[in-house]
C-alpha cells in the first residue's frame, strides 16, 4: 500500500519560507515523477514543480521558477519542495504526488494530474 505524507505547510508573511516535505511509504521505483501540485481556494489545482527519480531532472511552472527548488532523498525515500520569496498568491493546499513515466516527460512539464498514481493528503500554506 502506498502511501504519501506531506508536511511543512503553515502560515508565514509574504517574503518568507518554508519547506514542504513527502514521505513515500510502501513503493520505490527509480522511474517516478514526483511532483508538487497546489489548489488555491476557489481554483483548480495547478502544477507547482517535479522531479524524475532517475536523474534528478526537474522541471518549474514560471510561478515556481527562482523561488522554489524541488529535490529528493533517495534513501528517505522523501521529495522536499523549498518554497522562498513567498507570496500572498502561493496561498494554497500543496499536494504531492507520484507517477510512473519517462524522464523526459516529467522533466518538460508535459504531464497532468492524471498520470500521477499516488497522492498525498496535502498540507496548508498560507502566505499573508
């Protein structure tokens, strides 16, 4: 059974961090994406940033890019998301997630949340 913890969220002022981590449980598989997505409230939810489990390639929406970097603990078998520069429109639940597909795939940002599998729970960020 696989299962997704997230943690980290919480409420901080505009131009502070924090960082999100996921805890993956029951399943390793060295050809994952793994990928943050956020809802803000009364919106759909969006892609945020992902990495492929092989290499470490990633890939940023143009929001993230600068100000987030994702990365990943093979041994922990835990994705982190550093969220720096915060701003009131990150404000949302923060969702990661797992799914099986090429490097290439994930790295380019082609995916969507249909090719991810296993989903966290999500966590609260706040940003005011």
């Amino acid at each position: 059974h696989v299962q997704l913890v997230e943690s980290g969220g919480g409420s901080v002022q505009a131009g502070g961090s924090l960082r999100l981590s996921c805890a993956a449980s029951g399943y390793t598989y060295n050809r994952n994406c793994m990928a943050w997505f956020r809802q803000a409230p009364g919106k759909d939810r969006e892609r945020v940033a992902a990495i492929h489990a092989f290499d470490g390639s990633t890939f940023y929406t143009d929001s993230a890019k600068g100000r987030f970097t994702i990365s990943q603990d093979k041994v922990k078998n835990t994705q982190y998301l550093q969220m720096n520069s915060l701003k009131p429109e990150d404000t949302g639940f923060y969702y990661c997630a797992i799914g099986y597909m090429a490097r290439a795939y994930c790295s380019s940002g082609s995916y969507s949340e249909a090719d991810f599998k296993y989903w966290g729970e999500g966590t609260q960020v706040t940003v005011s």
